[in-house]
C-alpha cells in the first residue's frame, strides 16, 4: 500500500509540473543523531525521559520545491533503573526502557525558497514500531506492539559543496496507540549520492 502510495505521488508530482531538458534530480541519504525527549503524562518517579535519537532517510529531490523520501531510525523513549524491595521477595534492580522504530513516508519542502534556501519543512506519516524491555529478580520480559504515528520537521542544511551538507534538525513525533510525543534535535549528514 505504502510503495502504491508513493508511485502515485511521483507519478502525479512528474506529470502536474512542467520539466525542461536540463531537470537536475537527486538521491539524498540524510543521517540524523542527537537528543531526544519523551512527552508523555507519565507520573513515575525517577523515570529518565531523556534519551538518543537517530535518524536513517532517503530523501528522492526533484527540481521542484517539493520532495518525497522514506525514514526510519530509533528513538528511545523512557528507561527506568530503580532498587525494589518486594516482602517475602527480596531485593532486586530493576530495569524497564521503551525505544521506536519508525518507517515513515516523508514529504517535505522548501517553504522560503529564495530567502532561505537551506531551510525544509516536513511531514511524515507511517508505522512505529514500539519495544519494551525489563529485566528484574532475575527475569527479563520484552513486548513490541505496532502504532501508527507522525513527525513534523524544521531542518536546516548547510551545503558543502555540491555532494555534502551539514545541518540540524528539530523533530515533533507523535504515537498514537499511546498517546504520547517525542522532540528531539539532532545533527544532520546529508549525501548526494545520485544525480541525473
């Protein structure tokens, strides 16, 4: 359903805007690293809501302002280590944490093309995987469940030269089944690694 999506997309984005003989396109591979934090109503104690964020994409660039590309990446959510005392159990650490793994469609633009060249908004929309770890009194338990989510995105590149770019990125996602986001803000690695 996703590939039918965006076959349909391109086809339609090729056929709407007129292109000259000298169409300049490109595959972008962006790779994104940084902070993260977890918006949630949680009211734990000593839950960490802090966490790493990375982000893997390739972004299809046409000659229009409009671009189309596919994301995926891990986003840690929350972790929890903590000693429990249980009665008639004993003592014992701990340790709970929750991570996404996102494969997102991705559409994104240049909103201010001639003032601010570098800078895309965009918007992403797909499936997160959701996984959750513990481990505690000597037993470990894991559980994976499927949401549907989106992102929203500022993200500035820098251009080097006519292969490489630098930049940064601050990133909204949403989860659904849980009813929590993530902001995170990463640096970004841009490479051109097709043109035609």
């Amino acid at each position: 359903m996703l590939k039918l999506l965006l076959f349909l997309v391109v086809i339609s984005i090729s056929t709407i805007t007129p292109q000259s003989r000298d169409s300049l396109y490109s595959l972008n591979l962006e790779v994104g690293a940084g902070y993260s934090y977890h918006l949630t109503d949680l009211n734990m104690p000593d839950v960490n809501l802090h966490g790493f964020n990375g982000t893997l994409r390739i972004m299809w660039q046409p000659e229009h302002l409009l671009r189309i590309g596919l994301e995926t990446g891990y986003h840690q959510l929350y972790s929890l280590d903590k000693v429990i005392n249980l009665t008639g159990i004993g003592r014992s650490e701990a340790e709970i944490s929750m991570f996404s793994i996102p494969v997102l469609a991705v559409f994104s633009m240049v909103v201010f093309p001639q003032m601010l060249p570098e800078l895309e908004i965009k918007f992403s929309s797909g499936v997160m995987f959701l996984n959750t770890r513990g481990n505690g009194f000597g037993s470990k338990a894991s559980s994976s469940q499927i949401t549907l989510g989106f992102s929203g995105a500022a993200t500035y590149l820098r251009p080097l030269n006519e292969h490489f770019a630098v930049g940064a990125e601050l990133k909204y996602y949403n989860f659904a089944k849980i009813d929590d986001g993530n902001l995170s803000l990463q640096f970004i690695f841009a490479y051109k690694f097709m043109r035609w």
